[in-house]
C-alpha cells in the first residue's frame, strides 16, 4: 500500500504522526507544522497547481473529523469524505461511542461541533 515504506498505509495522517513522535515536535506548533508537511506545504513543494481551498481551484480535499490539526493527529481523524474535483468519492460515516452508564449520554461523538 505505501511504495516507499513497507510497513506503511500510504496514510499521510499517520506519516505526520510518526514525525511528531519520531522528530520530538511534541509542542503545539511542532504538531501543526507536522500536520502542515503532509498537507499544503507537500503540496507546494510537488508545485502542484490549482491546490487549496480557494475560488477557482480544483475542490480537491479530505475533510477530516477533527476540529483542528492537533485533533486531526491526535485522534488519528476519520476521514468523513474525500472530494476529488467536487465530488465525493469515499465516505466514512462519523464515530460514535455509544455509553451504557447511569446519568450519562446514551452516545458521545468524538469531536463537538
């Protein structure tokens, strides 16, 4: 699944959770500019043209279930759909922890809106 590491999915997520770990880039912006990598910077360096989220350009993303680039690594984030020049082209419902305990919630999502 990864040509270039045997062991790896291709998932760019989990390339930028490794170099958290493996570059110590714990702190908050260590891990946003991990994030930031294997996202537009990647980009940038491959000169890929008609990339980001602006008018005009391809709608090519990944919209992941996190609320921000540190929950995206954190929580290793669903991938809710993948959009390829507008269309979605791969869906993967939200997660969902459903509790069986007094008082509580019957369900909790993992990120709040």
């Amino acid at each position: 699944m990864d040509p270039w590491y045997s062991l790896g999915s291709g998932d760019m997520l989990e390339v930028a959770s490794m170099a958290v770990h493996v570059g110590q880039m714990t702190s908050l912006d260590g891990v946003r500019r991990c994030f930031a990598a294997v996202t537009e910077n990647a980009a940038t360096i491959l000169g890929l043209e008609g990339y980001g989220l602006a008018p005009g350009r391809h709608a090519d993303m990944v919209v992941l279930e996190a609320g921000d680039p540190i929950e995206a690594i954190r929580l290793r984030a669903t991938r809710l759909h993948v959009i390829r020049r507008g269309k979605v082209i791969a869906e993967t419902p939200a997660a969902v922890a459903k509790l069986s305990l007094p008082g509580r919630p019957a369900s909790v999502a993992l990120t709040q809106p």
